[in-house]
C-alpha cells in the first residue's frame, strides 16, 4: 500500500514515476486488520453481485407482479369510465330539466338550427338496461291504440314509449327482425332522447304519427297485403321521421344558411338530416334493433326507410300525390313500385293527420302548430329573412290557417287513398270534411266581428 505525506492512499499502477530517495511516497505493508477489511468489501461486492444476478432469473415474478398492476390499474380505468358515464347522464338530465323549465316559463332560448352532427350531442345512449316502468296496457287501452280517434294527451312520455314497444310486439316485428326486447327497449329511449323540445315537433308527434301509422295498418288490413318488412319499414320510418327537428322548417333553413342547409345543397335540409340522426342511432350496437337481420337485407331496409322519411318533405307533396293517382285504379300489391308509392302516401298521411282525430284532440295541435311557426317568423324579420304569411302572428288566424291546407292538401289526398282502402271514409275522411266545415263556421264568426268592428269604427268617425 502507498501513501503520500498525509496518509492519503496512491494508486499504484505502471504509469506512477519511479521512486527514489527524495519521493514523497512511501510504502507501507498491509497489517492483518486492513488485510481483513479488504476481504470484507470484497465478501460485500460479491454479495451485492449476487443479488444482482438473483434478481435477473426473477423474471417470471416480476411479470406476474407487473400483471397484477396491470389488472388493478385496468379495473381503476373502468370504474373511472362507469363515473364518467354517471356524470354525462346527470348532466343530460340537468339540461333537460332547464329546457323544461324554461319552456313552461315561456322564457326563449336561443335557435339551435346550426347544430354540429360530428360533436355526438345527445345520440350516445343510456348503457344500462332502460329502467323505464313496464307499463300492462289494459285491453280498453290495446283496442283504443288501433284507432284513429286515440287521444294523445293523456300520456306520459314512459307511457308512450311502452305503448311503442307493445306496437312492435303486436305487429310481429321483435319475432320477425329477431329484436333483442333490451335492445328495442334501448333504441326507444334513444329515439325519445333525440327529440327536441319544440312546441310541435317533439317526442309526442313522433308517438302521433306511429300510433295513426298503426291504426291504418290495423284498418287498412295491411298485414294481409303487404310483408312484415314492409310494415317493419313503415313503423321505424314514422319513429323516426322528425329525429332532432330545431323547430324552424327548410325555408329557413334554405334562407339563413345554416349548417344542414349547405351540408345537404339546399334539397330536404331536414328530412335528410332526420335520416342520418336515425342511422347513427342504429350504428350503435346497443340500439341496433336489425342487428339480427342479413347484411344484405338491411340494405334494403335501410334505403327503404330513407325513401320514407325524405318523402316527409311537404316541398315534394305534389310530385307524390300524383304519382300515387296514376297507379290507384289499377293498383298492384304484387308490383314493387306501387307498394314504394303507397307506403311513401301513407306516412305522409300520417304526418299530417292531427285533424282525423276528433276536435279536441286536434285542436290543441293547431295551436302547439302556430306557437312553433311564430317563433319562426318572429326569427325570420329579426333577420332579415322572407317571413310566409302563414306563419305571421300579424296576418293569420287559426281558422285561415287550417281551411286551406284541409280543403286543398288533407282531403285530396285522403280521398285517393280512399280508393284503394274504402274503409277509411267514416272513421278518416268524414272527421277532415268535419274539421273544415269547423273552422268555415269560425272564419265566417271572425270575418262578421271584423266587418262590425269596421262599421263602428267608420260610424264612430262619421259622428
């Protein structure tokens, strides 16, 4: 061992200087004691060495330990998402809860025609199994559901939902499309989920439309005449057919430019955007009530529904009505395009069919109607925008409303599709004359208060 004048230790290694008799260095011979201390780091780096290696061939149980973390971080990460999930329905029942609030408040809110498709608002659906009660329809209520003359009002939106799903089950639908119950049960809340709270298109005209969809069905004896796809395509067309209506038609939609207009080039803004809000909920493995149905056949399916729900578009009314006249007198069951015609007629009948029901059940749609149409043209001259004079709360009353569209748009085409199905005339057709007879009565009340108010007035001035 070497040492220099302090004690301090030197290295000895070949490249040192050689030493003399004037070096600072001196050698110093190990004692027993720094010879045991030397065995003893040695005996602790081998140990450490040891270790080390002992360590390495643990390999198999460090990966079960790294497993077990793995799996206690997994199961962390899902109880986390089960939180999320919670909160995001927490906050979808807090905002529903506002917009009734503020619908019953009569308070505004602001216009979301320009709504984003991409940002998945809404469709996401609950993932639970629906909770919704069942509800046992009594047989009053199975009978009365089958006829025009149902009165919509007296329902909760649960009730309406289970009364849906009875129609499904009745029909032969869940059997033949082999629905999974769960899943209808989820589809049906999506729907519901999906629809706005608009004074009139909302959850309660979609019930609407099905139910009268139904009840002609069950009239017309259409399980005898057409397939129960094609009445599997009539029923979730009319679910369907309004999916996240804003409240403001494709006039509007056309004049402000607003997002659906310009994404759809202006043709059916709405309807087309009703259709891909259907699909995207069908897209959901959960909500998929054809999930069960061949590829190929639910093409068919697909498109079949599409061609329904676009022929919504009251723009198209006309070009409709008389194709369907033209193929009435000599109407084929057996010809594929006669059954496309009839089924297009008949959801546009739906659609439009609140003054079928009796007066006090359609009455209140009239004004749910005009609310809906005033906020419109209420938007549309803050805007700048063409305002249509029904829809002006300055120019049109209920009665001016509702003669024309019954006289001129209801009856003709309930009178062809009386051709075909003789059966409607009474319980469909007459309850239309009725209603227009109705509000003539009304108009002629208006036209002799307005001419009487006018002759005081003049009177008055005269005086």
């Amino acid at each position: 061992m070497m040492v220099d004048p302090e004690g301090a230790l030197v290295s000895m290694d070949p490249t040192m200087p050689t030493n003399s008799p004037n070096s600072l260095y001196k050698i110093v011979p190990l004692s027993t004691g720094q010879l045991g201390e030397k065995e003893d780091m040695f005996q602790n780096v081998l140990s450490q060495v040891a270790e080390q290696f002992s360590r390495a061939f643990r390999i198999n149980e460090l990966k079960t330990e790294v497993t077990n973390r793995l799996a206690m971080l997994e199961k962390r990460v899902e109880l986390e998402g089960l939180k999320v999930v919670e909160i995001e329905k927490c906050k979808n029942d807090l905002k529903k809860l506002r917009d009734e609030m503020a619908s019953r408040g009569g308070a505004r809110v602001n216009c979301p025609c320009k709504y984003n498709f991409d940002d998945g608002k809404k469709v996401t659906p609950r993932r639970d199994v629906p909770n919704y009660p069942k509800y046992t329809l009594s047989q009053e209520t199975v009978e009365a559901l089958k006829k025009p003359t149902f009165d919509v009002w007296h329902w909760e939106h649960n009730e309406m939902l289970s009364c849906l799903e009875y129609m499904y089950h009745d029909l032969g639908l869940v059997k033949e499309f082999n629905m999974n119950p769960i899943t209808l049960k989820r589809w049906l809340l999506a729907i519901q989920e999906n629809y706005r709270n608009n004074p009139f298109h909302n959850f309660r005209h979609c019930f609407c439309v099905s139910q009268m969809m139904y009840g002609m069905i069950n009239l017309c004896n259409l399980q005898e005449k057409l397939t129960l796809t094609d009445m599997g395509i009539l029923m979730t067309a009319a679910v369907c057919h309004d999916l996240d209506h804003p409240g403001y038609n494709n006039t509007y939609q056309i004049n402000a430019r607003t997002e659906l207009a310009v994404r759809y080039n202006d043709i059916s803004p709405l309807e087309n955007h009703h259709c891909a809000v259907a699909f995207q909920i069908l897209s959901l493995p959960e909500c998929n009530i054809f999930a069960n149905v061949d590829p190929e056949a639910f093409k068919q399916i697909r498109q079949a529904i599409i061609t329904l729900i676009l022929a919504t578009d009251m723009a198209r009314h006309g070009e409709i009505l008389e194709s369907f006249k033209q193929k009435v007198d000599n109407f084929d069951f057996t010809n594929e395009e006669h059954v496309t015609c009839l089924k297009m007629v008949m959801i546009k009948c739906c659609d439009i069919s609140n003054e079928v029901r009796p007066t006090e059940v359609a009455e209140p749609w009239v004004d749910c109607l005009l609310e809906e149409y005033f906020m419109q043209s209420d938007r549309e001259k803050s805007e700048g925008l063409p305002v249509a004079p029904f829809m002006d709360r300055d120019k049109v009353t209920k009665p001016t409303a509702q003669i024309g569209f019954i006289k001129f748009v209801l009856i003709p085409m309930f009178e062809t599709v009386m051709k075909l199905f003789p059966q409607i005339e009474e319980i469909m057709v007459q309850p239309l004359r009725d209603s227009r007879d109705h509000y003539e009565e009304l108009k002629q009340i208006d036209d002799a208060m307005t001419e009487g108010s006018s002759f005081v007035i003049k009177l008055r001035k005269d005086l």
